[in-house]
C-alpha cells in the first residue's frame, strides 16, 4: 500500500509527489516572472513610441511655427501658435503634408489674414462665403456671416476640408488644386467642355512647396 511517498511517473522519471509540487511551483514561479519581465518590455516599449511620436510631433509643430514666423503679415504671439496647432491638426486630419497647405496659403494669400480677392474669397486659403457657409454647415461649426472667414483658424478648417473633399470628388491631388482656384462648377464645365485646364495656380503652389521643403526640410 503506497503511503505519503506515492510515486508519480513521468517520462520515465520516478518523483515523489512533494518534489513534484516543488518543481511544478518553481515551473509557474519561472513562467510568472517571464511573463513580468515580458509585460514590462512591453510596457517599455509603448511608453518609448509614445515618446518617440511626441517628439516627431514637436519636431513637425516646430517647423510649422518656423514658417508662419517667416512669412505671417500682422499677426499676434498667440494667433500664430493657434495656426501652429490648426494647421497641425488639420493636416492629421485629412492626411496632408502641413508644407503643401502652408504653400496653398502662402499662394493664396501670402499669410495676410485680411486678403480678400475681387471675386470676393477671404482669408488666408481664400474661401468664397457661398462655399464657407455650405461647408460649415456640414461640418456642424458656428457661421457668423461673412467676417467668418477673417478669423485665421476658421478659416483654415473650412480650406482644408473643402481641399480634402475636392481631392475625394477627383481622386487627384493636382486636379483639386486646380478646382479650389477655379471653384469646382467652373472646374467641371471645363472637363467636360474638354478645355485645357489652366496650370498656372498650381504651378505656383508647386513651386511654392518645393521651395519650403528645400528650406525647412
């Protein structure tokens, strides 16, 4: 009759039922602490990545900062560090690099707030009030009348999302360009007119772009 010292087999291997227990809590002690040391790994590793794209995201705040600094006509400390962050945000948003909007700005209205051309678009991206009313509308934002579109972050929030959804409706970066200084009625009569569309916008944008990715990078 097998008392306390039952014997358990095992691969050939007699062991006591005692020893077993102790080997079997060492094996769960060894597992534990692997997968600490796993988790903490892990731990670390997050918390680095986060870092990592905290710095990025200075890294690209700081060089749109830089730019607006540079070219900015009129504008106040605080009212350049919220374009900083709209512009920065925006771009997230919609998959931009925040150079080609600060070049579609830079073209539009050479970072005067006050711009307003004679068909009548205002603000920095040049936005007609028929078009800023319907897209803000749709997105949900407060419209107060024309005087909107002078108030700089607005204004860039209405510009981008129209922008974005031209890009969407032609499935061309280039072309869209084109329709936001043309107005996209007038875009598409001449496309299907078949009349040579007009270039020279955006070969300004263009060269504006390249400019400032020579310069900041």
């Amino acid at each position: 009759m097998l008392s306390t010292k039952k014997i358990f087999r095992k691969t050939g291997i007699t062991l006591s039922l005692p020893v077993t227990f102790i080997l079997i809590l060492i094996w769960l002690a060894q597992t534990a602490g692997l997968v600490y040391l796993l988790y903490q790994r892990g731990e670390r590793d997050k918390i680095l990545h986060q870092q990592e794209q905290k710095i990025k995201e200075l890294e690209e705040k700081l060089k749109i900062l830089k730019i607006i600094e540079d070219f900015q006509v009129g504008f106040k400390e605080e009212e350049v560090l919220d374009l900083t962050q709209v512009i920065y945000s925006e771009s997230r948003k919609y998959g931009y690099d925040p150079l080609l909007i600060l070049s579609l700005i830079l073209t539009e209205s050479s970072f005067r707030k006050w711009q307003e051309s004679y068909l009548g678009a205002q603000g920095l991206m040049q936005v007609k009030p028929s078009v800023g009313e319907e897209i803000a509308r749709r997105r949900g934002l407060q419209w107060k009348g024309e005087l909107s579109l002078f108030e700089p972050a607005f204004n860039i929030q209405l510009g981008t999302l129209y922008l974005f959804e031209l890009i969407l409706k032609f499935k061309d970066v280039k072309k869209a360009i084109i329709a936001y200084n043309l107005g996209e009625n007038a875009f598409k009569l001449r496309v299907q007119s078949g009349e040579k569309l007009p270039t020279y916008f955006l070969a300004r944008v263009l060269k504006q772009y390249k400019e400032l990715k020579k310069k900041y990078g």
